[in-house]
C-alpha cells in the first residue's frame, strides 16, 4: 500500500510539471461558454478540440481523431449508445402504441391535484432503482401527462426524477451502480458488508431523497425558479417552458392523433424488463431487449401496429436520441483529454496536502463532488478516488466505510449539479426541460443538501 501511494505521487508529480493549471482550460471554457451561450453541444465539441490540442500538440489533428476511434471503442460508450437506442425505440412503441396514455388515465386516478403526482414519482423511482438511466427516462415519460393535466410544471418533475435516480441507485444496495463500487473497494480490503456500514454515512442522497418527497407534498417551501415556474402555470402560462436558445436535445412528444389502450400494454412490458435485469445480473441492456420483444408480441397480436408500423416507430424514437448521443460522445472525449492531462490528480493533489483525520470526510465528499462537477464522470471519479482516499482514511486510522460514504455522496452531488451529465440529458429527453433550466431549478435545493452534508461530515469526523 505504502508503495503504491509512493509511485501514484511521482506518477502525480510529473503530470503536474507537464501540465498544472493549464488542465483546467477546457472545463473552464466548457462551464463559462455553456453558461454565456446556452449551447451545451457547441462548447462541449470546443472543449474536447482544445483538451485535444493541449493533449497532443503539433499532433492534434490526428490526435482529436484517435480520440474519436477511443471513445467508440469504450465499452461504457457502447453502453449508453445501445441504450439509448432501445430506450429512444421503447418509449416511441410506449407512446404510439397508446400504451403509455392508457397508463397515464389509470395513474390519474389516483394522482389528482398538486401533489399526489409527485408522491407517485417519488414511489415508481424506488420501483426503478436498479439503474439511474432506467428510473429518469421511465418515471419521467410514464409521469409528464400527469403531472402536466395537474398543472405542475415541468420543472418539479425534471428536478425530482433527476435527484432521486442516482440517489437510490447508491442507497439500495442491489443495483448497479452498487455492484460497481463494491468490485472497486474490494480492491482496496474492503467488503459488500463495509458498503452497507457506509449507508446511513450517505448524508447527501439520503437528505436529497427526504428532501424531494417533503418539497413535493408542500412541507418545504418553493424558492427561486421553481417558485416561478409554479406562478407562471397559475397564471394560465404551459406547463412546460423553453428559455431563449435553448436546444431540443430531444423531442419525443405523443402523437396528436393517439388512442389510449390497454395500460397492461405498458405495465407488461416494465415488469419484463425488471425481470430480466435482476435475472442478468442488473444488466439493462438484456432487458430493454426483452422489452422489445415483448412490445411486438403485445401491440401485433392486438393488431394495435402491423409489423411495418412497429419498426417505423422503434427506428422513429431510436433517431430521437441522435443528438443526445453525440453530445454524450464529445463529453467522452473530453473526460478523456482531462485523464490524460491529469486534471483529476491535479485537482485531487492540490486540495489533499495536509489535512486532519477529523475533516477527511468532510474534505474527500468536497473534492469527489468538485471533480465529478468538473468531468460528469460518476463512474470515473471512483475508479481514480477510491484508490486514493480508502488507503489514506485507514493510514490515517479514519473510519474506510465514512469514506466510502462520502466518495459516493460526493460523486452523486456532482452528477446532480453537473449541467451535462448524461442523467441530466436522459431528464431533458423525458421531461423537455432544458438541462441549464434543470440546474438553475434545482440549485436552491441541491446546494443546500450539499451544505447541510458538509456541516455533516464535519460533526461525523470528529465522532467517530
């Protein structure tokens, strides 16, 4: 362990001489250009230009290229195209069919006013939790007409799928985003049982979860945009609001001529779908392919599509997720160019020089969320944190499972707050809000989660 810390400094040195601060140039141009312009995809696609350029050199050209050919072949990628794809198909079939409006009518019987809706989201995210991509984009198409025929606009929904997704993905122990960290700290000495310890140590999911059932029954009070937003729709203003420039990265609306059916057409398909998930080991894929499978059976057989029909609308919604994709692609490719730059080690380095036991929590949930903000790489951050923190916590004899607990409050405040997350994107796909418009909602809510989980962290360093 102590050689490994020892080569990981020289190694972290070097990066630092080559570079330094001139790592934080595309980020910096990326979150500035984002915010002044509005145009995520424009300056996510500059950024991923300049990290290339700082990257490779006099060599950049072929170099922005071989980071293209990188990125296609990063089986992460390969997952999230293939799924968006099947997801795009999915919820085109759920719409076209009328499944999902004939869903829609049974869940309005129950979800009347303003906020049983939200009560209702807030229990189908718990049914979802075994993936953040299948709970954003299944809550929020199964929910959207609802909430809109209950005048709630759409940026309490946006704000509620996107904050409890990634939360209960690390709260239930079952999922796989769980599966991921325990393989990762087991390198480490540790154990599942250790990332049980780590649950009620989670201050930030556990305070976001609480905090989206209590805003959504009306115990917290609306500030800010969401404020706004619930005075617009008061007004006789729609439910759903684009800000100036603002870019569809996806439009999947149902169809105006679209006839309710069955909701078992709906219902039938998502309970295959979990099924196959738990009985692949939480693999999404093999279950968005049995979904399909299980759509063609259902919609042909009731003669609701002929075949024609059903492909025309699968490839209708796989098309939808095109711009999504690519956007996703050079958020890749950027996360690539800050890896070979060493900005994580550099920010990680120069936050982590001297610090006491008492406030390492406090500091680990402080620079994973930074770093996460900074790359949207939930995933990525605990590959190259955990290595980091779990050694230092027990050199330093803190408690390894506060740390575990904090790396994974800090990764998903991150992704909450990052305005080009991918969960962030699968939000905008399934409620039309913006991911900018998200940010500016949520930031009331999110940051003082984070505040609160700070203050937390502090107490915890110095109890335990």
């Amino acid at each position: 362990m102590a050689i490994m810390s020892t080569n990981n400094l020289k190694k972290e040195r070097a990066i630092f001489m080559e570079y330094g601060i001139l790592s934080c140039i595309p980020i910096t141009v990326l979150i500035a250009g984002a915010l002044l312009t509005r145009r995520i995809a424009e300056m996510m696609i500059l950024s991923s230009f300049i990290g290339a350029v700082l990257v490779h050199k006099k060599l950049f050209f072929s170099g922005y290229i071989q980071m293209m050919y990188g990125v296609l072949s990063n089986p992460s990628y390969q997952f999230i195209l293939i799924l968006l794809t099947c997801f795009g198909g999915v919820i085109q079939l759920f719409q076209n069919s009328g499944a999902l409006l004939g869903f829609g009518k049974v869940i309005f019987k129950y979800a009347e006013g303003p906020k049983k809706p939200l009560i209702v989201a807030w229990i189908m995210a718990f049914i979802m939790f075994m993936d953040d991509y299948l709970s954003t984009l299944a809550v929020s198409f199964s929910m959207r007409e609802v909430t809109d025929q209950n005048n709630i606009p759409r940026e309490h929904l946006a704000y509620q799928v996107n904050a409890m997704a990634g939360c209960l993905c690390v709260l239930i122990p079952f999922s796989s985003w769980t599966a991921f960290t325990v393989g990762l700290i087991s390198e480490q000495g540790l154990t599942y049982a250790d990332y049980v310890k780590a649950l009620p140590f989670m201050l930030y999911p556990i305070l976001t979860v609480a905090l989206c059932l209590l805003l959504g029954i009306g115990v917290i009070p609306k500030v800010g945009l969401l404020k706004q937003s619930y005075d617009r729709v008061a007004q006789g203003g729609p439910v759903s609001f684009k800000e100036k420039n603002d870019m569809a990265i996806v439009n999947i609306e149902m169809p105006k001529d679209c006839k309710a059916t069955s909701s078992l057409n709906m219902f039938v398909p998502v309970v295959a779908m979990i099924a196959v998930v738990l009985i692949f080991d939480n693999d999404l894929i093999h279950g968005l392919v049995a979904t399909i499978a299980v759509q063609a059976t259902l919609y042909l057989s009731q003669r609701i599509m002929t075949l024609s029909e059903f492909m025309s609308s699968f490839f209708e919604g796989a098309k939808s997720m095109a711009n999504m994709a690519i956007i996703v692609f050079f958020a890749f490719m950027l996360s690539a160019a800050n890896t070979e730059m060493g900005f994580f080690e550099f920010l990680i380095g120069g936050l982590v020089k001297t610090v006491s036991p008492q406030l390492l929590p406090a500091l680990i949930f402080v620079v994973v969320a930074l770093a996460t903000f900074a790359t949207a790489g939930y995933w990525v951050m605990q590959v190259i944190t955990i290595p980091i923190f779990i050694p230092l916590a027990i050199v330093m004899e803190a408690n390894p499972s506060i740390a575990v607990a904090a790396i994974i409050s800090g990764a998903v405040f991150g992704c909450n707050f990052c305005f080009y997350s991918d969960t962030l994107f699968m939000t905008c796909a399934g409620t039309g809000v913006s991911n900018l418009r998200q940010i500016k909602v949520a930031a009331p809510y999110t940051l003082s989660a984070a505040l609160l989980t700070t203050v937390g962290y502090v107490i915890i360093g110095f109890i335990y």
